[in-house]
C-alpha cells in the first residue's frame, strides 16, 4: 500500500446544474474565491425545470476589488453571493423574466436589454424592475404594459 494517495478530486458542481465556474468573479484580478448562497442555487435550478432550458450566468460573484472599482458598495447583491445575471437559451429577456417571476426564492428581478437579473435578498417585498436608459425604473401594475406584451403581474 503506497504512503502517498492522491486526494479525490474535490467536485467542482455546487448543484446538478451549476459549477463554481459559473459564479466566479470576471474581472481577472482576484483570487478567485467566491461566495454563493445556496437559495440563489436552489431558485436557478427550479427556474431550469421551468424553462426546461440551460441558464448561463453572465455575472455571478464580484469580488470586493472589483466593487470598489466600479464604487458600487451599497446593496451590490453580486458582491455577497445572492445575485446573478442570467440569459435563459431559446427564451428572450422578457420571457425569462416572466418565468423568474414564478421562483418565490427570488426577492429581486431585473429586466435587462439582454439578461435578466435575479437575487435572493431579505426584503419582504419582491423588488421588480426594468433597465432603462434613466436607470432602473419600477415593474408595477400600472406600467408593466410599457414593457410587455401582456401583464405579467397580478
């Protein structure tokens, strides 16, 4: 029996469809390390078997380095490992959006031009809103159709 056995190799799956890959920091500076919660985790894979399509991560964790360079500290939700932008394959923004809205994980929900954004924060109240030009604008009942075909919100 040899003295040295190499280790097993440590999964690098954080859920059946997900790696630490996915959510790792894309600004090249850092160590790479990363903070993920688990109710983020668990929201994606139940909006994967809604869409019954792959979500890829555009962002996932920021390390502080990079929040500090963009001076994004306040409720930067990517930086403690509860948010993530996403693209859902064969669905538009609008679509994934819509879907999102049925995950009750998800606290906060951002549409995009070409991703949507997803988190798990504390808040009581869902937040829902649009990327615009001014900047994030509100989803609510009285403006939703500016955005959508037909009313998502009830």
């Amino acid at each position: 029996m040899p003295l040295y056995m190499k280790p097993k190799k440590v999964s690098r799956k954080l859920s059946d469809h997900f790696s630490k890959r996915d959510f790792l920091c894309k600004c090249g500076k850092c160590d790479g390390s990363l903070k993920i919660s688990l109710g983020l985790l668990g929201g994606l894979e139940f909006l994967r078997s809604l869409a019954k399509n792959r979500i890829n991560i555009v962002k996932g964790f920021e390390c502080v380095e990079s929040t500090e360079a963009k001076k994004k500290f306040n409720r930067n939700y990517h930086a403690i490992g509860i948010a993530a932008d996403i693209v859902i394959d064969k669905l538009s923004p609008k679509e994934a959006f819509s879907l999102a809205c049925q995950v009750p994980e998800f606290k906060g929900i951002g549409l995009g031009e070409t991703y949507i954004h997803v988190d798990t924060r504390k808040d009581a109240e869902r937040a829902l809103w649009v990327k615009t030009a001014e900047g994030n604008t509100p989803l609510t009942d009285k403006n939703q159709l500016d955005y959508f075909d037909e009313p998502i919100l009830s």
